[in-house]
C-alpha cells in the first residue's frame, strides 16, 4: 500500500512540476511601460435587412453564410396587392386626364359664350344710348354679359381641379411603384449573411426582420481597460489584435473609441477581481484593406487579446510586430 501512494505521489509532483514548467515557456511576457492589453472578441457591424411594409414573403435568394455585395437581391416579398393598386391608380390617372380634357373643352366653351354675351350687351347698350331699346333690355344682356363672366371663371377653376387630380394620381402611381420597388430587399453593403431570420410564405409586420448581415469591412474588438490606461490613451492610437484561433499572427488596428463613462466589464473578459473595478469600453477596430483582404475567413465571436499603445514614444516590442499570413487564414490556427 505504501509504495502505491508513493507512486501516487509521484506521478503529481511530475505532472505538477511539468505544468509549472509548460506556464513558464508560454506564459506572455510582461508588456513594456507605454502599453497596455486586454482580452476580448471581434465583433462586425450588424445590418438588419428588413421588409418596409407588411406582407409575405415570397422569396429568398441568399443562405446564411453567402457573401453578398451591395445592392444585390436579396429577398422578395408578394407585390400582388401593391401591383393591383398601381393598376387602379393608373386608371384613375386616365380618368382625370379625361375630365381636364373636358374641363378645357368647357373652358373654350364659356369663353365662346362670354364673347357673345359681350357683343349683345354692348349692341344693346349703344342702342339704349339711342333710344331705340329699352332699358329692361339692356339690363338682361348685362347680367348675361356678368353670368356668362362668371361661368369663364368657374371653368378656369375646373381645369386647376382637373389638373390637381391628374398630379395626385400621378403621385399615388410613383408612391406605390417605389412600394413596390421597396419590396425587394437588397444588400444595403457588401458582407456575410449571419441569419435567416424569415421564411418564404411568412407574414411580416411592417418592420419584420428577414436577414441579419454582418458588414466584413467594419469588424473591431471591444476591450475594457482601467482608469490609469484608459486615461492617457488617445483616439487614432496604434493597436495589436492576437487571434486566439491564430496566435501566431500579430494583426494591426486602431483605437477608434473611448468610453466617456467607466462602467462594469461584462463576465467573460477578465476574472471577477477585475470585473469588480470600473472600467473604461474601448474599441479597437481592424483597418478596411486587412479585412477585404482575408473576408473569406474573416469571422465574428473569434476571441483574442488586444494590445494598444498609450504612450506614441513606446516602441512594439519583437513579439507584437505585425505578422500576418501569407494566404488567406486570418481567424485559422
């Protein structure tokens, strides 16, 4: 028995001298003064790709995990309700159309009237001056002369009545066909389906979310840093990102946020001493031409640390000069 718990004894002090020593070859070195680093994991833009109206879906053309361009296709939604409505604005178009022609006719109509009205009265009018008619009748062409005046004006006011209905449908035509334009959703930018939130021959409120697209050229790491390092870092400050997933490789970045505020770190970047003391949220966000060129591989959720330089004079040490590869493995082991 006492040689068994002695062998016991001395498998752990073996395995235990072996992970102390395994800690010390790859443990991180201590970092130089003017640096500071910080876990965390990258995140991309997120763009809700979203019906404007509600109604169903009727197709979809992408998968989760296509890269899309902006302005391609994306999905469809059923315009047979908008389509008809355009064709009933369209005939209501043509109606008002009609009745300005009418409304014009009647304009040339009235004016015709009120010339002659004019001749009668004036003929009677000189005639009256003369004695030769009466004055009862001269009166009655007057009032013809007034009311053919006053029937020119209301048929000036029709033609401005029928043009406003010819606009108005013109309008409603241009607002359904943008609806209709409206239902078929495509890539706002270039990036990465996430999710298919929707399926076809779903029913979608207005607002309904179909996809989830993540914008590959606007990925950054949120880190959360203490006062005393967050302090004197500036906005613009050089950065390294370490992939977890590619530790191998040092990925160049820059600090394009600060926190005004110090708040709570969230549980899964450091341990609960540190989740205790308040911090400062920082962003440190991966240069557009690195991304475009690994966006085939190119993931969010990937964890890694991040190192930022708060002092300019700081020199990167020889482990955190940029590294990266040669093909197309950013987020690969």
């Amino acid at each position: 028995m006492r040689w068994k718990l002695g062998v016991l004894l001395l498998s752990a002090v073996l395995i235990g001298g072996g992970g102390y020593f395994a800690w010390l070859q790859f443990k991180p070195a201590d970092l130089p003064a003017g640096f500071a680093q910080s876990n965390g994991r990258l995140e991309a833009e997120r763009v809700d790709i979203a019906t404007k109206f509600s109604g169903r879906v009727k197709e979809l053309l992408v998968e989760e995990g296509d890269t899309v361009t902006a302005g391609q296709v994306l999905a469809r939604m059923d315009t047979a309700e908008l389509e008809a409505q355009l064709q009933e604005a369209e005939a209501a178009r043509r109606e008002s159309e009609q009745q300005l022609d009418q409304a014009i006719a009647l304009l040339a109509q009235r004016k015709s009237e009120l010339a002659l009205a004019e001749q009668e009265y004036e003929r009677s009018r000189s005639l009256g001056e003369k004695g030769y008619t009466p004055l009862e009748k001269v009166e009655q062409r007057q009032a013809a002369k007034l009311t053919s005046e006053a029937a020119v004006r209301s048929a000036e006011a029709g033609i401005q009545r029928a043009k406003a209905a010819v606009a108005a449908a013109a309008a409603r035509i241009k607002r359904i066909a943008e609806n209709i334009k409206d239902s078929v959703l495509t890539a706002p930018r270039s990036g990465r389906i996430e999710y298919r939130v929707a399926q076809p021959g779903e029913v979608l409120p207005a607002g309904g979310r179909i996809l989830t697209l993540l914008d590959l050229t606007d990925v950054y790491m949120t880190i959360f840093l203490p006062t005393d390092e967050a302090g004197p870092l500036e906005i613009g400050a050089e950065a390294r990102i370490v992939p977890d997933a590619a530790s191998q490789y040092v990925v160049p970045a820059t600090v394009s946020f600060v926190a005004a505020d110090a708040q709570f770190t969230p549980k899964y970047v450091e341990t609960q001493s540190e989740r205790e003391k308040l911090m400062f949220r920082v962003k440190v966000r991966l240069p557009p031409e690195i991304l475009v060129r690994y966006a085939q591989r190119v993931k969010a959720g990937i964890t890694g640390v991040a190192y930022v330089r708060i002092s300019p004079d700081a020199e990167w040490p020889e482990e955190l000069q940029v590294n990266l590869p040669e093909t197309e493995s950013l987020g690969d082991a």
